[in-house]
C-alpha cells in the first residue's frame, strides 16, 4: 500500500490503482433460507450494483442487525436478528470450504439487547432521514434539547418525531451517537 495522492487524505490505495466502478452485467438478487449457529432465518442476498445504488444505501448500513443480510464471498458479512458473522477473507479458503461441504464462517459474535439498541442509534443515525425518536430511551429528552440547541439535531425533524443530524452534527455524528446511547 502506498499513500493516496489525493489532496488532504490520509488513507492508502492499493498498488494496482484506483478503485474501478462495479459493473452490474451479469448480477442477481436471490432470497433464500440461511442457517448459523444461532438458527435460521430467511435472508435477502444483493448483488446486483443497479439494485443498491437503486435503493441509494447499503443494506448492512440501514438497520444494522435488525435485518438479515448475507455476504456470499471471500471476506463477505453476514447477519441474522442478534447474530454477525463474517466469511474467510481469502478466496482460495472461501472456496475449498465450500468445496468441502463447509461453512465459510471465519468468525462471529451474538449481539445483546443493549447491543442492538446501541447498533440502532449509531447507524440509524447517520442516514439521511435519520432515527425515529422513539428508538432512544424518554431519558434522552435533555440530550436531544442540548443536541437541537447546540446545533446538531435538526429541530423541526424532531418535532415530527425524527432524530436527523444537520450538517455541523454530520461532523459531530460519534458525540451525538454517545449522548443518545
């Protein structure tokens, strides 16, 4: 890795160049039955690069872990109600795995209560049209008055009863995430 030439970034790029756009030729969307350690549930695979930017938001960002995904690939997440997990990263492992009748899961985790009302704030949060309000406790009203107050909350948003970040509260999204949670 080398670092990127971009002005002002601090992150690195890959040797081989710049990112390239997904071509979405050839792509499905499947909905099938899926089993983990923590059972099973019905899961909406996406793969198709139209279907996403379509819905304008990536599905594991949306919802955390209140909605079933599946990442069918090396390196790929996956996610039932309370249970992640994630797939082997490289791709010869990925498929000998699966050659061998094997569950590519590398890891995993099960996620409390406190967990997934913490995974609900924090990612329903930095989407467009925010957070219903009453995904936060009615202990939060003096946050949410000093959030408004201080400018990082929309405030008519509110009153409709949606938590949504102005634009001086994107750049304080983490503080607002913790005063909230």
């Amino acid at each position: 890795m080398m670092p990127s030439r971009r002005q002002g970034s601090t992150g690195t790029r890959s040797r081989t160049g710049p990112a390239r756009p997904i071509s979405a030729a050839g792509t499905t969307s499947r909905t099938g039955a899926v089993t983990t350690g923590g059972g099973s549930a019905q899961v909406r695979t996406l793969t198709s690069a139209r279907e996403l930017a379509a819905q304008d938001r990536c599905p594991h960002g949306v919802g955390g872990t209140a909605h079933s995904y599946l990442g069918p690939r090396a390196g790929g997440a996956g996610s039932v109600p309370a249970r992640r997990w994630w797939n082997v990263k490289h791709p010869l492992a990925y498929s000998r795995r699966l050659a061998e009748g094997l569950s590519p899961e590398d890891d995993g985790e099960d996620l409390t209560p406190e967990a997934l009302a913490f995974e609900r704030i924090m990612l329903g949060l930095r989407l467009a049209d925010g957070l219903e309000r009453e995904a936060v406790g009615t202990d939060k009203a003096d946050a949410i008055a000093h959030l408004i107050a201080d400018g990082v909350l929309d405030g008519a948003s509110a009153l409709r009863g949606r938590l949504v970040l102005t634009r001086r509260g994107r750049l304080l999204a983490d503080a607002a995430i913790r005063a909230l949670a």
